[in-house]
C-alpha cells in the first residue's frame, strides 16, 4: 500500500522534472496552475 506521504513525493519529482522539460519557466507555471485546477474542482464540488 503506498502511503500519501510517498505518492506525494512521487508527485513532486515528476513535476520538478516535468519544469526541465520546458523553455520558457511561464509554461510550466501555467500547466501547474492548470493541473491544480483540474484537481481542486472536484474536491469543491464534492465537499459542499
């Protein structure tokens, strides 16, 4: 069973790597922003 302590350091090495793969670092901020969006609404949405 992965705990969410190490699925969360998953998560964080994959976007550190994930900021690499980029030219211009505002593309990165604009599809992390997006991911977190995408993430957020259905907990908002589903905890009102």
């Amino acid at each position: 069973m992965i705990t969410m302590s190490f699925s969360g350091f998953i998560l964080w090495a994959l976007l550190l790597l994930l900021a690499f793969l980029f030219r211009n670092g505002w593309n990165a901020w604009g599809i992390y922003l997006l991911i977190a969006l995408f993430l957020l609404i259905p907990f908002y949405w589903f905890n009102f």
